[in-house]
C-alpha cells in the first residue's frame, strides 16, 4: 500500500521550525523540514512552515505515499496547506483522511495536560436532527463544573436561541459554532425551555477542570443482578484515580454485570483505555496484547509498538461487558470495544459508532500551533481493525434526551439491565443515520476545539 515517494526536503530546512513529536510516552525532537537542525530558532514565515509539515507528512503520515504534495508557499494560510496534504480516498482500502487536524498548542495542552477546557461545558444534539430544522434541540450534556452547570442548565432543556438566533436556523445552518468560543469572558445569552416554562440564562466561557468520569453506581435489574454503571467522558490522565475508585467501590459492592458508557467519549489516551478495559476481567494478563499500532513502511520498526493489558487491583471477573454507544463513540473509545471482543462478550447498545480506527501521535510544531496527523492504524489482538463504517450495536435504541443518563428511565441503560436478565433488545429502532463519507465529513465539522474531536494518542 505504502509505496516509497522519495524524499522531498530541499534547502529549506535551514528554515525550518523546531517540531516535537509525541510518541509512546516519549517527546522526541523532529528537528526542522528535513529532520536534521542548524540552530534552535524556529522560523515562522508561511513557506518555512508549509516547508516543515510537508515533510513531516512525508515521513511520518500514514498515507504518505498517496499524499498530494503541493508546493509550499503555493497557498495563502497553513491551514489551506494542511488541508491540501490530506490522503483523498485514491486506495478503496481506506476512505479519505476526515480526522486529521490542527489546533492551538494552547489548548493541546489544556485538555491532554491539564485537563480543562475553555467554554460553556454546554452541548446539545445538533448531529441527531441534522436537516431537520423544525424538530427541538435538546441539550444533551453539561459539564459538571462549567458555567453552564452553574447557571443550572440541564440535560433536556431545549434550546429556543441563542443571541437571538433561533435553534432552527442553527440546525439548519448545521452551525452552532456560537457554543465554542475561542477566548474566556465571552458572554451569551441562551433561551431554554423545559416543561413548558421558558427561561434564560446568561452564559460566560471560561476555562474548568473537566470531570473525566462524571458518573459511577450501581443498579440492580429486575431480576435482582447488581450492575456498575459508569460514565467515562475524556479519556486523559485525570481519569485514572476516579476509574480506580469506582471499581474499587464495584467489587465491594459484587457487582456482576457492568455497563460502561461511552456515548460521548471522544477518545484520548490508548493507556487510559487500556486501564479501563484491564479492569473487567483478571485473566486477561499483562502478557496479552490490548491493541497493537502499525505504522506506514518508513516507520515499520515501530510496529511492535503494543500495549498490553495489566492487571490492577479490583479487577473484575466478568465475562461479559455491556457498552452504551453512539455516534460520538469515537477513537480511543471504540478501542476499548475492539480489544476486548478476544477475550469477553461485548454487548453494545445504542447506535453505530463514528468509525476511526486511526490514531495520531501529535506533532508541537512550534509557532503556537500542535498537528493531530493519522500516524497508525490500530488492531486488537486478533489483528481486527479497520472498521470504518464503525462499530454497530446488539441492540439499537434511540436516545431520549429528556431522561438522565443512567436514570431509571435512560434507554440505553434500561436496555442494558434487561438484556442482562435475559429479555431480548427491544424493538424500537434508533433514527437512521447516513453513513455516506459526506455525513461523516459534515458531522466531524461539529468536534469541539478543546480535544473533542476523535482522538486516539500513544501514551
């Protein structure tokens, strides 16, 4: 697949900026265009930028060698140029490249490092009615320590406007960029309706400690099972005390069935997953593979690159896991599904995942900005991957957003503790989705710039 192109550095690596990669844990210096360095001045101009990424694609891209290769300097911003590098879709093995991007090394860091984001900690379900304009637009989630939680905005409050604008111009514009501003003390003014009760509150962005893991319990079904139910959001380093808590508190409890949530998780960190997936059953070793990475022919010796399971203390003994999933089930999150179809039943319910089976190792390419590029493709350890159209669910079930998630009356939850007592998946059908690459593209384009986009990340 990965035919060599030839190196295409010239004399513009004296240029060049001073880039690092992150990879396996480990910070490693790309140093200039041409992967060797002069002096540690980084150079900002537009062609000794394009200059350095073009480069980088070459060298490190997963589709390095069906890359367009326009000439630096021959588009005006570095955000045309990146664009313009992107693998198109010529090799039917893989569609085109809808997931690499490029944000602020600030907020890179923001959300990987520190675990905040800068915003509202407001979303709704602008994807489910997606050109259907008359249809209400619910908040879907609040950050539990944003401003939107503050102000007591909920999950189920339908959204009248915004600044005026009303919800279905929103929808039918399919923008609701209004909800990522791009600087703190940004000020909005949201119409909300629930119950028939209208009221308005007064939204200021501001940068919070995100809840990695918002929500653990136990629930009991009908047929008297005790269920852990758990809530992971961001896969990132702050996740792991609350995960460890939780399944502490399961096997205190002896719980013998679990649900893990997972309809919003954007991915993050591969360890994380791992983490979360080597908690469900003890026999599954640290000598057994969770997920291998496999890179493109210039990178080969880095194709033993495996994480492995490991073995934590309150580990579960279960053989079977129930995850709830939709279309955001994106990267990191659909991992852990994939890696622990080997060794346990999995069960998932809600609608089909986003279908990214590709990771980055992103590259801080100095100026200010960080590069998220697909360096690898991941596969468990039956060597399964590529699923592209996503993962499909057991049971298909639409969400209600008017339900708290994990509530008595949550569909994906209640499906879930039923199938666990053995009543087959209900009948009701979840609001079809278009699986054309055009749907895709278009859903990709409502990814929050603080690290909610699909992201898989060796660390």
């Amino acid at each position: 697949m990965m035919m060599n192109r030839g190196a295409r550095c010239s004399h513009h690596h004296r240029r060049g900026a001073r880039w690092r990669l992150w990879l396996g844990g480990l910070a490693l210096s790309v140093l200039s265009a041409c992967g060797g360095y002069d002096d540690n001045t980084a150079s900002c101009d537009l062609v000794s930028r394009q200059t350095g990424l073009r480069a980088y694609f070459n060298d490190w891209y997963f589709w390095y060698a069906l890359s367009p290769y326009p000439e630096p300097g021959s588009l005006p911003t570095i955000d045309d140029y990146f664009n313009a590098l992107l693998y198109t879709g010529t090799d039917p093995t893989f569609p085109a490249d809808r997931w690499s991007y490029h944000q602020s090394t600030e907020s890179f860091n923001r959300f990987f490092g520190a675990g905040q984001s800068l915003g509202y900690g407001l979303f709704v379900a602008g994807l489910e009615v997606m050109g259907a304009p008359t249809q209400p637009l619910y908040v879907r989630y609040i950050e539990p320590q944003s401003p939107a939680a503050t102000a007591g905005v909920v999950r189920g409050d339908q959204v009248v406007s915004i600044d005026g604008r009303l919800a279905s111009d929103m929808i039918a514009a399919n923008d609701f960029s209004v909800l990522s501003p791009q600087a703190a003390g940004t000020t909005i003014q949201v119409v909300l309706l629930n119950n028939g009760a209208q009221r308005t509150v007064n939204l200021t962005s501001a940068i919070f400690p995100l809840t990695p893991v918002p929500s653990s319990s136990v629930v009991t079904t009908t047929g008297g099972k005790k269920m852990g139910y758990l809530v992971i959001k961001d896969m990132i380093g702050q996740a792991g005390p609350p995960l460890a808590a939780a399944f502490q508190d399961f096997a205190a409890q002896g719980i013998t069935e679990l649900a893990i949530d997972l309809r919003y998780n954007g991915g993050g960190l591969v360890s994380v997953g791992r983490d979360i997936a080597s908690f469900v059953n003890p026999s599954v070793t640290a000598t057994q593979t969770y997920a291998s990475l496999l890179y493109n022919v210039k990178r080969a010796a880095l194709n033993n690159t495996r994480f492995l399971f490991r073995s934590p203390a309150n580990a579960l003994s279960l053989t079977r896991v129930y995850v709830l999933q939709g279309a955001r089930t994106c990267s990191a999150s659909e991992q852990v599904i994939n890696a622990l179809r080997p060794f346990v039943t999995v069960v998932p319910i809600g609608d089909t995942t986003c279908g990214k089976p590709v990771g980055f190792s992103p590259l801080e390419g100095g100026c200010g900005e960080t590069y998220a590029v697909v360096n690898f493709e991941t596969v468990n350890a039956n060597g399964e991957g590529r699923y592209f159209d996503g993962l499909a669910p057991s049971c298909v079930v639409a969400e209600d957003f008017t339900q708290p998630m994990g509530g008595d009356s949550d569909p994906l939850l209640v499906t879930a503790r039923n199938h666990a007592d053995g009543i087959a998946c209900p009948v009701t059908v979840a609001s079809a989705r278009d699986h054309t690459l055009a749907a895709k593209l278009r859903r990709w384009t409502q990814g929050d710039p603080e690290g909610g986009r699909g992201v898989m990340i060796p660390r």
